[in-house]
C-alpha cells in the first residue's frame, strides 16, 4: 500500500498484516489483477456472478452493460441489466431477512447527537417500518415515478423513508439537513417533489436547528417563485403545471429527544401530516413495486460550474450491483463486522455506504447522529469502543479536525476491535494518514483511500477519464441530458471526465491530485465557485465576484473571496459579515467563506476572462505570478496584494 498525499508522494511501502489477508475477499494483489481483468475484459460474465446474489422477478435480455460514451456517435447513455425487473428494497431488506434468516441481525446501532440515545434496529424491524413507511406514503398520494424530498437528520426515519421510496418506485431526493431553505426550495423546484418529509428539528452538538421552520420558509420560496413563474408564462394554460406538481402534504417527524414541545413546531393542519399518528395506523405488510432495471432510484444534487446544481441521477440495478461490490470488496465485509461511516446519509457517500452497500450484504452498520467533537473530542473514539466498530470510515477534514487535540481522547478508549480504515472524500495528506495508521489503527489497521464522485460510485484503480462505464456511474442530469453531455463527456469524446487530476508514480500508483475545474473541496464537500459567486453578487453592495480555494490545515481548502463594491460602497467589517451570512444563508452554512477581500479590480484577460489562477496565487502570497502577459491591466496585482487578507 502506498501513502496517499496531495502534495508529496512518499516512497515507503505499507502492507497489509498477515493475518487480515488470510481470510480476506481479495487476499493479495494478484487476485486483484485477476478480478480486475475480468471485470474489464469479461465484464458480461464478472456482473452476472454479482447479479447471481440477488433477486430478479424477471432476467436481463441482453448484455449486462451497454452504453455510448461518445458524444460524436450520438447520445450519451448507459443502461445495466436490460431488460431485468427488480426492487432495491426488496434486495436489501426481504432477501435479508426471508431468505438469508438475518431477521434477528442488527442492521443499524443508532446512537443520537447525546450518548444517553441510542437504539438498535435488527434486519426484521427495518423491514417492518420501511413497509409501514411505504404505506403512509402511498395513502398521501405517491406513486411510481414520483420524486419526494427528503429533508431530515440522521435519524432511523432517513433510512425507513429512503428505502421505502425504492420500495414503491418513488424516486428520492435527499437534501443535506445542514442546507438553507433557499437550497432546498431550489432542489425541491428542480426535481418537482410532491411530498416533503421532515423532522421537527435537531439537535447538532449543543445546537438546536429547526429543520421544520427551515422547511416551510423553503416551501414558501417554492410557492413565490411557483407564482411568479405560473404570471410570465400566462396566458397559455398548459404551462401552468409546474404549481399543479408542487408539495402538496409534508410528513414530519417528531424528535422525541428535542427539549422544547411539539406544539412549538409550527403546524399547518391543511397540509401537514404527523409520522407518529400515521405510521402507527397503517399495515407493517407491503408489496414491492416491480422496476425495470434501468427506472430511477433517486437524484442528489451536486455543485456544478455553472453555479445551479445538478440532479445527479441513479438507477435501481447498477446502484445495487455497484454499491454492494465495491462495500464488500473495499471493506473486506466479513459478516462479524460491525461497520462505521461517519458521513451524513444526505450526501453521496452516506447513499452507497450507510445505506445500500451495507444493507446489500447484510451488514451491522453504527448510524450515528452526533457531531466528532460533542459531548467531547474523543466521541468518536467512544462510539468505536461502545460497538467494537471493525471497520471506520471517515473523511480527512474529520481526521485533521481530531488530530489537533492530541493523543490523550484517543488512549481513554480501548480501539483494538478495529480491522481497517478508510478515508473518502479529498486527497488525504500524509500528516493525517500517519497519525490515522498510527494513532487510530495502532500500526495494524490498512487504510483504504476510496476515490469516486456523487456522480460515480466508484472505488479502487483512479483514473482521471473513463473509457467505459460501470453499473453505478449516473446515467443523466435530472430533466438536463444537455447539461449531463456537456460537463462530462464533450471535452474528451469517448471519455468520461472526473475533473480531478491525477498523476502515476513509478510503481504504477495513481495519486488523486484534486480538482481541475472551478469546484473547490471544502471538508470534502464539493462547494462550486459560480455558487458562491452568485450568492455574493446578490448583495447590493457588490458589483463583481471571485472565488479562489485557499489551503486550510483542518477543511483541506477554504473559500477566499475577492469582492468589487458598487460605486459609493464602502468595504469595512460589517459589509464582510453580512456577506459571509448571505451565503450562508443562501447555500448553507458548508459555504461560508473564510476571507473576504476587497478587490477594487480584478485581474483579467483582454477578452475580459477573470483570471483565477492570478488570485489563488494572490490568496495564497505568493509573490511570483509568472506570466502576465495577456492580463488586460498589470496594475491590478499590486492594489490587491496591499488588500490582502491575513487572518480570516
Ligand atoms: C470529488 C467528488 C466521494 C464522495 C464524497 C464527495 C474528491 C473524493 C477523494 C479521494 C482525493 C477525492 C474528488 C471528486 N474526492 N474522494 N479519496 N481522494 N479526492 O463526493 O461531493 O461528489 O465530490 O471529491 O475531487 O471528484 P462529491
């Protein structure tokens, strides 16, 4: 194994211990190479043997994977197991708990935002809420095809709702619990959901959210710009069904262990359903809806460079196939495990590895609410030695944000059940895998560095283009295929493009060097420049916006935003401050900027380009600019070098 770094490749090997091979899915690397040729030269006869573990109402017709990567031969498109009927819940839950008799195994431990809550929910309870779910939704008027948001904490009820969704051919639609109202009206807008399901609030750390008040003013926004939109496209009446598919009921979830009373959440009779008085009333018995292999399983929206999100979107075989395989290979799934992700469900990797792949192999997962660093900087540690966690996943930001605080939280817990560690998320830099190898996983714990995207469920060999396809890459962008062709396939015909770099060292390793395109990687989120710059722009102080990453010692990058007022503006600190709380409030608190500088211009081209490479370099101090040639006006640097900003 090879240290992974962003900036420095280090040439010491790591192998796995000995024992761990032994039993291990993939024991050494020459059985990797062989899978791996296999699912590249006999991809028909490598997915058919994954298939063969799970249940189809009706076979494929015809090749497992067909698809067109090359936008010069017509449209882009992937399709996996043609042909096939099937149901993603049925997969993960029925065949768990009817044919495999795992009924009595724990699927998720839960433990709550405080330590006192917790909860253990076995194969056989899951299956009875998510049908008890699926039920409640269809009595609210859900059917196949429909797409319902998701707005909710990390609550078993994410998993009960998520699951029965696929249990009923609706299509998901989760939104980060940590986003504005306006980016949740945005994404409710885009996919035309019909039913809201929310919680009352959360509780994260010592901060009390209100997810249900925050819902509302989103549902507002939507019925404003539903409104607006229903007076520019009058008089033709056909047009007017985007308010006709607007929310019409919210489900939302009482949480028992917030402290102020229900009668405190705000409630709309007319629309508003409880969970608690309808899925009590409703049967634990519901018939899977049958799906063709290629119907759409959920949308999640990721950044995109034009600035307005994209509804990445998933199907029902290739998520199963994909996420399932690559779970049970990365992670070495043995079924003893006990297994920890400590991402939220509402982003990607929570979707494929809290969710489906665990589920698929009927794993025992730890769900888990809280925050790392409440009620104190050893939690997570806590938790690991509480559930004799085998296998933890998390991200760099989390591992450098816990490293600060030195060895003394993490010695009070006995980590000896843990078998292996996984990163995901942004490239991890050697600092922070030294101390996870050393500290974490005490010398004796491989890591695994999992690379893939929202849009790629993907793990292992790290390319920056694809020539092929694999059963979980996305198959579109919501309602925009235009947009899905375009970002991912025309800049290379024949490939798909990541937008990482990547480079090869001389063993052949492929090192993750991060983005080449205007995203920034904050904590392992992926914020888009153009977002943030929308959202400053919006201000009516500010007449221009640039967004540069700068490196920051716990979130990997940061945002440095450089702002050009309107004549008569004055720059000081509590136009920064309202900035700062415009885009947080506009996009969520993961986009607040770190620096704020005053840029009265801004360094372009004569074609009037903003060159951001000049201002990373600028963010970042560094005095040596190279090249200025084709800058419109040199004068420029100097001014916004005398601006810069030190401290955030
Ligand atoms: C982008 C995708 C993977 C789910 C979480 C983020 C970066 C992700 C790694 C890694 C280096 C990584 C890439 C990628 N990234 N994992 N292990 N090493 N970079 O999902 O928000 O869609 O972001 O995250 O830049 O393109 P996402």
């Amino acid at each position: 194994m090879v240290v992974p770094g962003s900036q420095h490749i280090e040439d010491k090997m790591y192998h796995p211990p000995e024992g761990l091979q032994k039993d291990a899915h993939v024991p050494d690397f020459n059985c990797y190479l062989e899978l791996y040729k296999k699912s590249i030269e006999e991809p028909d006869v490598f997915w058919k043997e994954v298939a063969s573990d799970f249940y189809w109402k009706k076979p494929p017709t015809g090749q497992i994977l067909q698809y067109n990567f090359d936008v010069t031969k017509g449209n882009i498109y992937v399709k996996c197991m043609e042909g096939a009927t099937t149901n993603m819940c049925y997969n993960v839950l029925d065949r768990n708990v009817k044919d495999k008799n795992l009924g009595e195994r724990v699927a998720f431990y839960w433990e709550g935002n405080s330590p006192d809550h917790h909860e253990a929910i076995t194969y056989g309870q899951l299956l009875g809420q998510v049908c008890r779910c699926s039920n409640t939704l269809k009595q609210m008027g859900v059917r196949k095809g429909d797409r319902v948001a998701i707005y909710l904490p990390m609550i078993p009820e994410l998993v009960y709702t998520m699951l029965a969704c696929t249990r009923i051919g609706a299509v998901h639609s989760i939104v980060f619990a940590g986003f504005s109202a306006e980016s949740l009206c945005e994404r409710i807008m885009d996919s035309q959901c019909s039913i809201l399901v929310t919680a009352d609030g959360v509780y994260r750390g010592e901060k009390l959210i209100n997810l249900k008040q925050i819902a509302d003013e989103a549902l507002e926004k939507c019925r404003e710009k539903c409104l607006a939109r229903l007076q520019t496209l009058l008089p033709d009446p056909y047009q007017t069904s985007p308010i006709k598919n607007q929310i019409k009921s919210r489900l939302s979830i009482p949480q028992q262990n917030l402290l102020h009373s229900r009668r405190q959440t705000p409630w709309d009779a007319a629309c508003d359903v409880c969970w608690e008085e309808v899925m009590g009333q409703v049967s634990e018995q519901c018939e899977p809806e049958w799906l063709d292999a290629e119907d759409p399983l959920f949308i999640l929206y990721t950044s995109g460079s034009t600035g307005k999100p994209k509804g990445v979107l998933h199907t029902v075989a290739g998520y199963l196939l994909y996420t399932s395989l690559t779970f049970k290979y990365v992670f070495d799934h043995q079924p003893d495990d006990v297994y920890w992700c400590t991402a939220d469900i509402g982003w990607i990797t929570g979707h494929s590895y809290i969710t489906y792949g665990p589920l698929a192999n009927g794993a025992t997962s730890v769900l888990f609410e809280g925050i790392p660093v409440h009620p104190h900087v050893g939690r997570f540690w806590e938790v690991i030695e509480k559930y004799r966690v085998t296998k933890f996943y998390t991200a760099p930001t989390a591992i450098r944000l816990l490293m600060k605080y030195g060895l003394d939280p993490v010695q009070k817990y006995d980590l000896s059940s843990l078998r292996i560690l996984g990163t995901v998320g942004e490239p991890i830099n050697p600092e922070a895998w030294h101390w996870y190898h050393e500290v974490i996983g005490q010398k004796r714990c491989p890591v695994v560095d999992t690379f893939w995207q929202t849009e790629t469920p993907r793990s292992g060999l790290l390319l920056q283009v694809f020539r092929r396809p694999w059963p979980g890459i996305m198959r579109t962008v919501y309602g925009n295929q235009e947009r899905f062709e375009s970002t991912y396939f025309k800049k290379f015909p024949g490939f798909y493009v990541t937008g990482d770099g990547c480079r090869r060292d001389k063993d052949g390793y492929y090192w993750i060097a991060g983005r080449i395109d205007d995203m920034i990687n904050v904590s392992g989120h992926l914020l888009s420049t153009a977002e943030v710059e929308a959202s400053l722009t919006d201000h009516g102080a500010v007449a221009e916006a640039a967004v540069v990453s700068r490196p920051h010692a716990v979130k990997g990058e940061c945002l440095y935003c450089f702002v050009t007022l309107k004549d008569c503006r004055e720059f000081n600190r509590t136009l920064v401050d309202e900035l700062k709380r415009q885009v947080r409030e506009k996009i969520g608190p993961i986009a607040t900027p770190d620096f704020i500088q005053n840029a009265p211009g801004l360094p372009k081209t004569r074609s009037g380009k903003i060159m951001r490479r000049v201002l990373r370099q600028i963010a970042r101090n560094e005095k040596d600019l190279g090249d200025l040639s084709t800058m419109a006006d040199p004068k420029v640097v100097e001014v916004l070098f005398n601006h810069r900003c030190e401290t955030a």
